[in-house]
C-alpha cells in the first residue's frame, strides 16, 4: 500500500475550525513534525484488504498523521528520547508497601503491549484512528497459568 504524502496544506486543512487550530498555527516547523509524524506511521503495518466499516483510510491516514505531529510537537522526545529517570526517583512507603514515581518518565499505552510498535505504546489513542487497518499484536505474548492443588 502506498500511504499519502501529508504536508502542511494538508494539516492545516485538516485542523481548521477546530480546537486544535490554534495549538497547529503555532508550531514553528510543521514540515519537520509531518515528516516525523509520517516516518513513525509509515514504519507500520497495513492490512489494505480491510473494509473498516466503510471509513475511507486516506482520510483516517490523513487524521492519524496530523495528530500525531501535533503530540510531537508538544513533546519532541515522546516516542524516543528525553531526560533520564535516574536519579529522579521518588518513593512512598508504608510497611512493606512501596510505590514509586519518576519524574519524566513516557506514558505508554494499556492497549498495546511490549511487542507492539514504540510509536502504539506511546500514542495508543492512534488506535482509534487507524485501529482497523493496522496489524500489530495487541497485548503481552505471556500466559499466566493459574493450577489448582
């Protein structure tokens, strides 16, 4: 499947009238963040046989990739990047529970699992967008066995 080109026209088309507009104006290199966007997506796999409920893909593709330029561009080092959690650890403690936080960490996605596509994890919501065309697995390969004694 050959996946469309989406430039700046494109997305600025696409957020027009919307809540977004706004936050996509004022992006200082859009074309950089399309291409980041689209480099990500494009990585992944497509199943074209797929009739999704009638959708049309360009315009879900389209969606998918305006979107995630905008997250980039909130957030450049989301996918692959960013600061170090070392040495920013916080801990909490009561007896012998323990919970702790790291500052800066990446959010990942409940939806998708470790064997899922880096830019799924990060961003699971591309799922709802681009969910019926894609093909990636879905959740953890591990099966936890429960026996009964």
């Amino acid at each position: 499947m050959t996946l469309p080109a989406i430039d700046n026209t494109d997305a600025t088309a696409y957020f027009a009238g919307t809540v977004r507009e706004a936050a996509w104006v004022a992006v200082t290199d859009p074309d950089a963040q399309l291409i980041e966007a689209q480099r990500w997506l494009g990585a992944l796999c497509w199943d074209e046989t797929k009739d999704c409920c009638g959708r049309d893909f360009v315009e879900a593709y389209t969606s998918a990739v305006c979107e995630l330029a905008l997250a980039l561009s909130a957030n450049a080092t989301a996918i692959i990047g960013g600061a170090s959690s070392a040495g920013a650890v916080k801990k909490a403690q009561l007896g012998g529970l323990a919970v702790e936080y790291f500052e800066g960490g990446v959010a990942t996605s409940a939806r998708y699992g470790p064997n899922a596509p880096l830019v799924l994890q990060r961003f699971g919501w591309l799922g709802d967008i681009l969910g019926c065309w894609l093909k990636v697995p879905t959740g953890s390969s591990r099966i936890i066995a429960r026996v009964r004694s």
